[in-house]
C-alpha cells in the first residue's frame, strides 16, 4: 500500500509509528474493539478469528509481512469484526485512521490500491460463501488451494495447520486431512508440512467444478 510514497513520506511516518516486535501468540486487536489504528506487519504472520457464542472457532484468513490488515474496519470507522492474533514472531508498527484517510485524499496511487483491495476483498468474500455452500470437503479444500495460489501451479502455504485450513472453510482437521490424501492420491497436489504443493491447477479446477 506504500509503494508508491515517496522516501522523504516514507520516512517521516517511520520516524512518527516507530515498528516494535511483538511474540507469537499476542491479539493485536480484539473483536468488538475500536478499529482506530491501521495495523502495519512489517514481518511475520498475523491471523484473524472469532469465536461463536457456542465456543466454535472461525478463522478468516492468515496474512503474512509485510502487509497491512483490516483496512476496511479502518476506513469504517467501526469496530474490528474479527480478533488478530500473531502466528509468529512479528514486527508490527500501528498508523492513526486519520493518516490513513488523509494519505488516500492526497495520494492517487494510494486511493487507486485502496478501492481495489476493497472490491478484490468483496470477490473472495463471495467465493468464500460459494465454497462453505458445497457439502464436500475435497470440493471446498480444492477451491481454497486454487483461490489461494490464484490457480497457479506451486507452494500454498496453510494457514497455521491443517486445523487452521479447517477453521477457515468451515472443517475439521479430519476432513481437511482426508480430502489432501485424496487429492495427493490423484496426483494433484503434495502435502508438506505446513504448505500443500499444487502439481496440477486444472485437475484441481475440475474436482471444484465437477
């Protein structure tokens, strides 16, 4: 989102919003808490969750530094809809809405990022629905893995864990584990730990669609 700022800009908000390091394991926001700061991950990975009033756990989505996370509850003016916890050690800087706002009334390239996130966010929203609608875990594990490597042949890192892939499309790790053997069985991906390898992107388009 900063690309496109000059060096002296850069810098003056580096000098302000100094990055500290924080350990795995700390909520950098809760939900229900007011979404006044924009969180900057330098380095490092970041999750977010919420919790049912059941006691069930969903997760949304793992995001790795540097990257900048919950934009919109940011430019909302509400409050953050999910907790962010990190997943490993991190360096993490936090930035004032306001500057947030006024970096987008006065940087094009920023603005033009900005509303592209927001529309990119509303499609992957869409096809979350979409996935969580199909009552196959093969089906919903094959769309996250195309989804998240943009349907590209490679290494798809998983969101924390096999569990953590399951909290994300609504899975047990059982499930979750049983549709990668059978995936991996077809010679459409291979499962490493912590990551998936796609081998072959229209064999998997056609468990999605078929």
């Amino acid at each position: 989102m900063f690309r496109t700022l000059d060096d002296a800009l850069l810098g003056e908000i580096a000098r302000r919003h100094t990055a500290r390091s924080v350990p795995a394991g700390v909520a950098l926001a809760h939900t229900g808490d007011p979404a006044e700061h924009l969180l900057v991950v330098e380095s490092g990975t970041v999750s977010a969750a919420c919790h049912g009033r059941d006691g069930s756990r969903v997760r949304f989505v793992t995001v790795t530094g540097p990257a900048v996370v919950d934009k919109a509850a940011v430019l909302a003016g509400g409050r953050h809809t999910a907790t962010w916890t990190t997943a490993s050690p991190c360096r993490v800087s936090r930035l004032p809405a306001s500057l947030l706002r006024q970096l987008i009334d006065t940087v094009p390239s920023m603005r033009d990022h900005v509303l592209r996130y927001l529309s990119e966010q509303v499609n992957q929203d869409r096809l979350a629905m979409t996935r969580r609608a199909s009552g196959r875990p093969v089906v919903r594990v094959a769309s996250w893995l195309l989804e998240t490597g943009r349907g590209r042949a490679g290494r798809v890192g998983l969101p924390g864990s096999q569990e953590g892939l399951g909290e994300e499309i609504g899975l047990s790790r059982v499930s979750v584990n049983r549709a990668l053997r059978d995936l991996a069985a077809s010679g459409l991906v291979r499962v490493e730990p912590g990551a998936v390898v796609v081998l072959d992107p229209p064999g998997l388009a056609a468990v999605r669609d078929g």
